[in-house]
C-alpha cells in the first residue's frame, strides 16, 4: 500500500445491519483503522479517542470505520458498551484485511502467529490514500498513547500487563517516566520475565513472585487476613463487600488452584 495510490473497493458487513461499501463515502474523506479485536484495552482506547473527536471529522466532511475480524455480534455489544458513533466493519474471512496489508505475521513472547497489525488509513475524497500510519512502534508514540490514556482516565498511573517484548516495555517506562506516570505491571509465573521487569525500572508489581511460600497454610492465611479487612469495614458500617483473592496470591500453582478452589 502506498500514497496517492487507489485504495482497494469493499463491501462489508456493518454495524448498521447494511454492507457497506467504500463506494459509497466517495466524495468525502474516509479514516479507516484497523484494530485487532473489541473489548481490549489498547483497541478501546484508540476507539474512544476516534469516537470523541467524531464531531471534529464531520465537520471537515470524514466519516470513520473501525475494522476487524470479530464478527458483527462482538462489533454490536462493543459498540453498545463504549456508546460508539460510528460504524465498525467486520472482515471475518479476513479478505480485506490481506488487501490492505494489515493481516500478518506477529510476535508475542516469543511465539509467532498471525494477527492484524494496528494500522490507520486516510483516504479523500477521490479514493486515494492519502496518510498511512503503520505499526508504530517508538517511545514518542508510547508517549502519545498514555499521555491520552492519562488524560481520558484522569489517572496518574498505568497498568502493564505481560505484553510486548522487553523494549516495548522499556519504552513504556521511559514514556512514564516522562509524563510522571506511576507504572505497574502484572506479572506472571516466568520468574525471569518478573526479574527483567524489575531491572527495567518498573516499581510496582501486582501479583507476588513464585519463589518459595512464607506461610504454612494459604487457606488460613487468606481466611485470617480477610476477616481483619471484614472487621474493619463493618467497623465503619460497611456491609456490601466484594472479596477477590486473587489468582496470585498462591505462590506455588497448587496453592493458586487451592485459593481458586
């Protein structure tokens, strides 16, 4: 894909119960973002961001269309859910996706899979393309990213789940750093991932690390401690409580199942 190129013609199932076809935003500028999948944190912030300046494209006569391989039943209760004003097109034979060149190879953790890669067009209103923005992937645009996610949430911190590769969380933590967020990250059972972490400078850690128990007996420990927590909020004459244990508490997989069980 290329600028001043025709952008290839579809058709595709929407969100409005119609097919649209690219044909039919001739005349006007169209924003197509391809994402790789509703209800995830980073496909949900670049929706929100689109769907609140919404009235801005309008008025420079843009439509916008999300597109992805979930099928039009995940698009709808995405929508619903965000209170989305735009459509989303669903390519779940994934046709478009390879015309457009966003359908390919990706690494996670080491494991390759194919997947789409989150990519944005700009077209006028003669079909040409005019803007790409390809799998960005340097810490000015980490940067951006939570600066927007700071300034939509009004938070101070940032959650890094076990995503990425080791550079694309050091990007995180210099963009952090910068933009004086709180970073804090999930962990997993792969002490070395959890050690690198560490290393890389991220302060928080919210699961514990699987090394070696320092209780004799977890069910007691989880009983104990939430029955202080209990006492205490009774004490202020709260009654409605919600009690999580979490998955990680355990630190050995047999003691984690125990706390699920």
């Amino acid at each position: 894909m290329k600028i001043n190129s025709k952008a290839p013609l579809f058709k595709l199932n929407s969100t409005d119960n119609e097919i649209y076809s690219l044909k039919d935003s001739l005349g006007k500028y169209v924003v197509l973002y391809f994402y790789p999948k509703d209800d995830t944190p980073g496909c949900t912030i670049e929706t929100n961001d689109f769907n609140k300046l919404l009235p801005k494209f309008k008025k420079l006569n843009c439509d916008i269309f999300g597109i992805s391989k979930d099928d039009i039943k995940s698009h709808h209760k995405f929508k619903e859910k965000f209170k989305i004003k735009f459509d989303l097109l669903s390519d779940v034979e994934l046709g478009i996706l390879k015309k457009y060149k966003v359908w390919a190879k990706k690494k996670f953790m080491g494991r390759e899979f194919m997947g789409i890669v989150r990519t944005t067009f700009l077209i006028d209103p003669n079909g040409k393309i005019l803007k790409i923005w390809d799998n960005v992937k340097v810490k000015d645009h980490a940067k951006d990213v939570l600066r927007q996610y700071s300034d939509y949430y009004n938070t101070k911190t940032i959650k890094m789940y076990v995503v990425g590769n080791r550079q694309q969380r050091q990007w995180i933590i210099m963009a952090a750093k910068e933009l004086k967020l709180m970073p804090t990250t999930e962990g997993s059972l792969d002490f070395k991932l959890n050690m690198t972490e560490i290393f890389d400078g991220y302060p928080g850690h919210e699961h514990s690390y699987p090394i070696y128990p320092i209780y004799k007996d977890v069910t007691q420990e989880i009983i104990s401690f939430f029955a202080e927590q209990i006492f205490k909020l009774h004490q202020l004459e709260i009654n409605d409580i919600i009690i999580d244990v979490g998955f990680g508490f355990g630190k050995t997989i047999s003691h984690k199942l125990i706390c699920l069980y």
